[in-house]
C-alpha cells in the first residue's frame, strides 16, 4: 500500500515537471538587416567619376562580430551577445552591399561591383576594408573604426590609405535604433570614400 501511493505520488510529480515544461516559451529570435541611406541624409556629391568603375573588396571584421548574434557593448573592455538579436544573414555581405549601393547613389554611377567579379567585370580601383569595430551601446550610439585602402588597377601598393573612426548617436533604445544608426555609419564611410575617388 504505501508502495503503490509512493507510485501515485512519483507520477504525480512527474506529470506535474511535465505540464510545467510545456509552458515555457524560448524567446524568438529577431532578424535585422544593414539598409542603404537617404542619399539627402548624406548629401549627394555634386561630381562624379564618370567611367570610374569600382570593385568593393575584400573586407575583414574582427573575430567577435564573425557570428549571427548581433554584438554590443556594455563597458569598455566588456562585450554583450544577445543570441536572440541576429542579423539577418551575414554581416560581411549586408556591409558590402550597403556600401556599394551608397556609393551607386553618392556617385551616380552604375559601375560598382562586390566581389567575387573576376570573370565579368574589371575595376579601375578596388576598395579593400579592414573593419577594427562595428558595434555600439544601446541607447546610446553606433560604433565604427575601419583601415581602408584604395588600389589602383594593375597596381599592388595601396594608391589611398585612410583611418576612419566614426561614430553615430542612436535615436532610440532598442537594437532597431542601434541597427539604423549602424546603417547611416555605412553611409558616412561611403561619403569619405566618394570624396577621395572623386580627387583620383
């Protein structure tokens, strides 16, 4: 008898873990995208390079952002990866895209080009990224500290080096904010970028 009611007892507790178990909920995860600017917003160039064509790349990030988990700070020397805030697909492509879809824009041109082009288009130059830091505080700003370098066709020395380090205020708290302010740092680059292919 006090076997039988030591059962009854056990599966009771069992069916109780169980029930519980089943409503608990994981977070879903949220997807986000770099988005090319206004052009008004970062003042179209009044020039343009004309026949100019551009290839885009290579372009590096540091270890900690080479993951689908969208990377933030929370101290300076203090990272934060929320595994349910990613990007939609994968940052090194959504960077290269934006930036050549701003510079399309910036420089009223249609030749620019993402690699790989080796087999159907030929740059004049080609803009190759070393990105230092690409992250931000909510609530607060976007981060982005880059080494870029500007060759010339034909040409394996850097015909351009430049350091930027840009930052941009977040106008909200959440990682929308922070996204959108991510996407005006993209623009902002590709302007500095404009400027110097223009003097070329």
């Amino acid at each position: 008898m006090v076997s039988s009611a030591k059962n009854h007892l056990l599966l009771l507790l069992f069916l109780t873990v169980v029930v519980s178990g089943c409503g608990v909920t994981t977070p879903k995860a949220i997807y986000y995208t770099l988005t090319p600017s206004d052009v008004a917003a970062i003042k179209k160039t009044t020039s343009s390079p004309g026949t100019l064509a551009i290839g885009i790349g290579p372009v590096k990030f540091p270890g900690e952002l080479e993951r689908p988990s969208i990377v933030t700070r929370s101290g300076e020397n203090r990272l934060v990866i929320d595994e349910f805030q990613r990007w939609g697909g994968s940052l090194e492509k959504n960077f290269l895209r934006v930036m050549a879809d701003n510079l399309t824009q910036l420089l009223k041109t249609d030749q620019v080009m993402i690699r790989p082009w080796e087999h159907y288009f030929q740059p004049d130059v080609r803009i190759a990224l070393d990105i230092h830091q690409f992250d931000g505080r909510l609530g607060e700003s976007a981060s982005l500290k880059v080494t870029w370098v500007i060759y010339k066709e034909g040409k394996k020395t850097g015909a351009v080096v430049h350091r930027s380090a840009l930052n941009e205020p977040s106008a909200g708290e959440g990682y929308d904010a922070l996204v959108a302010a991510q996407s005006q740092l993209v623009a902002r680059l590709a302007k500095e970028i404009a400027e110097v292919l223009l003097k070329l």
